[in-house]
C-alpha cells in the first residue's frame, strides 16, 4: 500500500513535534506566512472551518534509536505538505521561535477578545486593552486550567467595566471553546517509507498545484533532519552569514554570490559522495540498496559519515574565499557578471576536490 489515511487531534500533533516524533524543520520550507494569516488560521478552527489536509511521510527511521538533539526519538514522520500550518500552530501554541526567510527569528503572539470573538495579532493595543487576552498561548501552557484563565479574564476586564450575566456566560463560552481548539481532528495522508522521492513529489504537486514544488534538495535536507540536523543548522548558518551583513566575525559574504543551503549542499555531497545528481544521493544516504530496494541502516550510517567528512572543507572560510579570489583575476567583478550561480559551484566543487583529494597546494 502506498498511503494510508489517518486523523490527528491537534493536541496530539503537537506533542509529537514537541518530542521529535514528527520532523519540524526550518529548512524543509522556509516559514513565509505573514502573521494574520495565522491569525486567520486560527480563527477558522475556532469557528470549526476545515483547514485542510496534512501529507506526511515515512522516514523509515529506527524508532529503537536514541533521539535527536534532546528529542524522545528520532523523526518518523516528515512533514510534506502542511509545514506552514503546523509551525503556526506549533509556534503559537508552544512559544517556540519561528525562522523566516532572511533568518530572522521571530515570536507569534496571537491575541483573543472572548466578548467579539475576535482574533488578533498581539501588539502594544492588545497588551493594553483588558478585552482581549493577550496570549492565547496561555491557555495550553503546562498546568494550564481553562477555569483558572476564565476567571483571571473575568477578574481583569471586570475592574474596568460591570458585566452582565448574559457577557459572563458568553466568556465562558468562548474561551472554553477556544480551549477545545486543541482537540479538532486534521485528516492526514501518510505516504508509506516504500514511496519514491519522485512518487512523493508527483503526489504534492497533483493534490497541490500550488504550493512550491518540491526538489530533491528537499528531500535530502529533510533527510538531514531526521538523521544529521547538526549538518543542516551548518549549512543554514554558512547561507544566513553569506546573506546578511558582517558582524565581526569570519563570514562567508562576498561580492559574487549568496548561496542558498541547498546550493551548498550540492558542493558537500560532489564532494564527499562524488555525485552531481541528486536523486542518486538521496537514495544513498536513506541506505537502499539498489538491487533489493531494501533500507540498510549500516549504507546509510556510511553515507552520512561521508557527507560529514566534506563539511569542514565545504565549509572552510579559508577555501571559500580562497576560491572566489580566483574570480576577479578572471574578470568578474561582481555577481552581476555571474550568470550561474550553479556553475559558479560546482567550480568550487571541483576546486575542493584538487585540494582535499588530489593535495594541490593552494597558492
């Protein structure tokens, strides 16, 4: 069988990020939503609108092992279609920080006004305002009690303003129906370990054409995720210094390029696995073998020692800018005159190769 269709209460979902059971990862989707379509997101669970379906996939990992990064286990599930949602919810609910696009890093506060039904974004007016509750996070927080919230809200907004009978119960009503919120039930589609990178990204883009289509860089740092997170967060940090302004310390910025991590990902695997196509390394480092089809956790264990032993040279701020000297003793002068990006990287590869394998001497 292919897939195979299941419910999630969301309480659950969350528990299952929150212990590592389910692959949150920044870079598996780089989080754009803007923040009143969070709002919104919300507001349409608490009014029992549906909001969509979740496709998730099999990682194949040993559920036996020990976790990751602090994690109960490691990942069993990624997430293919639904990441914006669940880091919504999952930031919202938990606190957690979110990391968008440029890599900034942000908190999302969703403020509620129990007497309106109205969501909102928190800012200065909501903090000040005692109609709303400023934090719906409160309300699942650990040792949380929906009665105790109810009255600290009934206690507040009544220092201000006599309510009536008939308001009091409507905040009753209100916050524990956004209290409940936590229990709606989201459809998912769980493609099963056997599904090919190539089956799972034909099934993203035909039951969401529009959603951005999913590569095999993709899959591989999802891969990393679940098996070498430490690996991703490297070359996260190496694109987010490339990108940003230079704070002191040795940066990878430079006139020429601004590699996105799944450009350098292309340079650690050509150099470390000697491949240039992906989807060959994709099937590398999940341990298939190519005859049987069969997981084999001891290929995948040496791909990834692999991988790891290419780091420290892909990454090396001494190459890198090593390398890029080269380019305006060739005429380039800026990324301007760049018109690969991909080119440009795959020279590095080749640069890297000569110095790490071959032993020439950088001069």
């Amino acid at each position: 069988m292919l897939y195979r269709t299941t419910s999630y209460p969301l309480n659950m979902l969350m528990h299952d990020i929150g212990r590592g059971a389910i692959g949150l990862p920044e870079l598996q989707r780089p989080f754009v939503w803007p923040n009143v379509k969070i709002r919104d997101l919300f507001d349409s669970l608490y009014r029992g609108y549906p909001c969509g379906f979740l496709l998730l996939w099999e990682t194949g990992a040993d559920l036996k092992g020990i976790g990751i990064n602090g994690k109960d286990e490691s990942p069993r599930l990624a997430i293919v279609d639904g990441q914006q949602r669940l880091t919504s919810l999952y930031a919202v609910i938990t606190g957690a920080e979110v990391v968008r696009a440029d890599y900034s890093r942000e908190h999302i506060r969703i403020a509620f006004d129990p007497l309106a039904e109205r969501f909102e974004v928190s800012n200065a007016a909501t903090a000040q305002d005692r109609s709303f509750i400023s934090s719906i996070a409160d309300l699942w927080q650990p040792g949380a009690n929906v009665f105790r919230v109810v009255a600290e809200y009934l206690a507040k907004l009544g220092s201000v303003r006599t309510l009536t009978a008939a308001e009091t119960n409507r905040i009753q009503s209100a916050i524990s129906r956004l209290f409940d919120v936590a229990q709606h039930k989201f459809d998912a589609l769980v493609l099963t370990a056997e599904a090919g990178v190539d089956t799972v990204a034909e099934v993203f883009v035909r039951i969401n054409g529009q959603g951005a289509k999913l590569n095999q860089a993709d899959f591989i740092l999802t891969l990393m995720s679940v098996f070498w997170e430490e690996g991703r967060k490297d070359l996260e940090a190496f694109a987010r210094a490339a990108s940003g302004p230079p704070n002191g310390n040795p940066s990878p910025k430079n006139y020429f390029i601004e590699p996105s991590p799944d450009q350098m990902l292309r340079v650690m695997v050509g150099l470390g696995l000697r491949r240039g196509k992906l989807d060959a390394v994709y099937a590398a480092l999940r341990g298939r073998v190519p005859t049987s089809g069969v997981i084999d956790s001891a290929r995948r264990e040496a791909g990834f020692e692999r991988l790891k032993a290419a780091r420290a040279a892909t990454l090396n701020m001494n190459r890198w800018h090593h390398f890029l000297s080269a380019l305006p003793l060739a005429g380039y002068r800026s990324h301007r005159m760049i018109t690969s990006d991909l080119a440009l990287l795959y020279a590095y590869t080749i640069y890297l190769t000569g110095v790490e394998e071959v032993g020439i001497e950088p001069s």
